[in-house]
C-alpha cells in the first residue's frame, strides 16, 4: 500500500516521473517562446528592410527632390560626419570636429543629461504629491483640477513664459522637462496607491503593522508597479518634448541640432537626428521596461 502511494506520488499514469515531466513541460515552454521571439525579430527585421529599400529606390529613381528626402547613404555619410573631425581647408590644415563644435554623441549625452534630471526631480516630488493626494481626499480635491490643468498644456504653449522667467539657459531646458513629465507621476501614483486592496491593509493592520509599516510593506510594493509605468510615460513625454526644450540655446543637445539643421537645409542631418532620438527613445522604454521586471517581479502574477 505504502508502495503505491509512493509511486502515484512520484509517477503520472503512464508511469513517467513527475519532476522529469514538469522538465519537460518548462523546456517546451521556453523552446516556444524562444520560436516566437524569433519569428517577432525576423518580421520586424523584414519590415524594416521593405522600408529601406523602398527608401532607396524613391531617392535613386529622384522622385522627390534630394533636399525633401536625401538617400539613406546620405543620412549615413552625415551621421558619420557629424561624429568625426573632416579637414575643410587643406591649405592650412584647418578641421572641423562633429557639428557646431560637439559631435553627435556629446549633443546626445547632454540632452540625455537634461532628461535625467528633469526626470529624477519630477519623479521624487510626483511620488510625495501622489502619495499626499491619495492618502489626504482634501488634498487631492484641491490640487486635481490643476494637475489635470498642467497636464493638457502642450510644452510650446509655456515655454516662451518659462524664459522669460529663467532665461535660455540650462534652467529653463530642464523645468520644461520637469513639467512634461510630473503630472503622469503625480498620476499613477495616485492609482497606485488607491489601486491597492483593503484586505491587504486590514490582514496587515490585523498582524499590528503600524502606519509606518503599512507604507513600506504594503502600500509601496503594491504601488511599485504602476508608479514605475508613469515614470515609464513621463519619460517618453520629456524625450518628445526635447526638441521644444531645445529651441532655444539648445546646443549642445540632440533636439537643438536637429531644429538647427533643418533650419540650415541640412536635411541629412536632420533625419539622421530624427532617427537617433527614435531609437533612444524605445532604447529608454526597455530599459525602463527591465529594470521594472526587476523590481516588481510580482506584477501580473498574484
């Protein structure tokens, strides 16, 4: 008898091993999603060359003037320039560095610098407004109809204001930022923190978790995850607004040179801007992406 249990245990009823059995239900799990991710990245890459070539084949048949839509060799060679030092005047030797006295990837740099701290500003005084005006009902009758004020401004509506205030300096780059990315914060925390179920607060406070431990142990695990998501938006809302931050004095910066090339009639330049500041951007979004898996293993498991 003991003998059989210990076999039903250990054994399905065509006698193969349980643990040898859920092996080999997680290895065909993972051979499955490595197929699909496969099949994602062959389509995604075979769109992307259909686009290209169809690139080429307008700009090499000239069915838009040049100036319009350079060939992608062109936005290459720009590219490339515009991260390397090029002789002007081989008389006196005299060269030139990168455009406008910075290479690409240092305009790059200093507009990721400006979003960095924009960001980290608007993300710690979001999370203590949020957590105010979830926990505190005045408050968040209050300040509501102004943040969703804030929030419906498009940035080129306030910027003109903000240099006249600050000046065109650094200062005025960053607060516009700041504001492009504190209301979706300010937001999610709100849902965050109101999204969190009462029975979890109660077995807590039932357990004599103080105010204190309710905040670390409850409240902030089961906001984590979308107070990350606003930030995940806030960042895509402050590299969108890059360029606007940029208008003015904005070089270094990625915005700044391409507004300045398109200007100039550069248009090389200016799309091979375009296409640096869109691969950052969705490089940002899975970071972002990660580094919330990391965090919040838990979500969307329990």
């Amino acid at each position: 008898m003991n003998g059989t249990e210990a076999t039903s245990a250990t054994a399905d009823p065509a006698g193969v091993p349980v643990d040898e059995q859920s092996r080999k239900v997680a290895t065909r799990a993972r051979q499955g999603r490595s197929r699909r991710r496969r099949r994602n990245l062959a389509l995604q890459a075979s769109v992307l060359v259909v686009l290209l070539v169809l690139w080429w084949a307008v700009t090499a048949v000239k069915l838009v003037d040049p100036l319009y839509l350079p060939s992608p060799q062109a936005v290459l060679r720009a590219f490339i320039d515009a991260n390397r030092c090029l002789v002007v005047d081989e008389s006196t030797g005299r060269t030139v560095c990168g455009v406008q006295n910075y290479y690409l990837w240092e305009h790059l740099v200093a507009s990721l610098q400006r979003i960095g701290i924009g960001v980290a500003l608007a993300a710690v005084a979001g999370i203590v407004l949020g957590f105010f005006m979830s926990m505190w009902e005045p408050a968040n009758t209050a300040l509501a109809p102004y943040l969703n004020f804030l929030r419906a401004l498009p940035p080129l509506g306030y910027i003109g204001l903000i240099i006249v205030w600050v000046g065109i300096g650094d200062l005025s780059k960053v607060l516009l930022l700041f504001l492009a990315a504190f209301p979706p914060i300010v937001i999610a925390t709100i849902d965050g923190v109101r999204g969190i179920r009462g029975d979890h607060l109660l077995a807590a406070r039932s357990m004599g978790a103080s105010t204190s431990h309710l905040l670390r142990y409850v409240v902030l695990p089961g906001a984590a995850a979308p107070i990350l998501s606003g930030i995940r938006l806030a960042v895509g809302f402050a590299w969108t607004t890059v360029v606007a931050a940029e208008l003015n004095n904005g070089i270094p910066g990625i915005g700044g040179l391409a507004y300045l090339s398109g200007t100039q009639l550069h248009t090389p330049l200016t799309i091979a801007c375009i296409i640096v500041i869109g691969l950052v951007a969705v490089a940002l979004d899975w970071l972002i992406r990660w580094i919330g898996g990391r965090l919040t293993p838990w979500h969307g498991k329990v």
